[in-house]
C-alpha cells in the first residue's frame, strides 16, 4: 500500500499493482477497483465527487466515484507531465488550489 485515505464511510487504498480499490470501512466489502495507471500508484486524495490519483507512469488522474450505470470510470482528465510544467500550470489546468496539489503530492518545501 502506498497511499491509504479514509472518511467515515470509506477507505480508499493505492499501491504498486497499479490499482485503487474502494472500500465500504463497515462492511470490508470492495466497492471500486480502478485501473488506468501504468505503474505503482504513488498518492491519492478525494472528495465526495472525484477521486485524484499521481502514477509513476507520470499521469494524474481524476476518476469518478461508482454509480449504477457508469461503474466508475476514469474520468475525461489526467494529466501527463511534460517539460516546462509547472504545479501553477498544472492548478489552473484543472482548476484546483495550489496547497491541494502540494498537499495530495506531499511536496516538501525545499527552501527550508
């Protein structure tokens, strides 16, 4: 296991066989597996509508969560770093607060 968030009905886990597996925390039973990176899964975060995930395969992506008729496939973003990216560009791009990628990559601030 590589990155392991929870909530109070929920346990979503990620390692180095490329998946991301949902878990109800009451009942243990596997919700979701997600498969879409082409390495280990190094972190994840979620909210109540989307699941982000960071792969060594170099991509970020955003899956959506289960539903009755859509099984919870990836989502239509990831991203795939390229030189010159930035976490600045990557935040507008996605349209998401630059502490929240620091935090879900658990970027260390060098200048310390």
């Amino acid at each position: 296991v590589t990155d392991l968030q929870f909530d109070a009905t929920r346990v979503v886990s990620s390692g180095g066989d490329s998946l991301i597996v949902v878990t109800d925390i009451t009942t243990g039973e596997q919700i979701q597996s997600l498969r879409g990176h082409d390495g280990p899964v190094l972190a994840l975060q979620f909210d109540t509508a989307k699941i982000l995930s960071a792969g060594t395969d170099n991509t970020l992506r955003q899956w959506t969560w289960a539903s009755d008729t859509d099984g919870g496939k990836s989502a239509d973003k990831y991203h795939v770093y390229d030189a010159g990216d930035t976490l600045v560009s990557i935040s507008r791009q996605y349209d998401c607060a630059l502490p929240d990628l620091i935090r879900w990559n658990a970027i260390e601030d060098v200048r310390k």
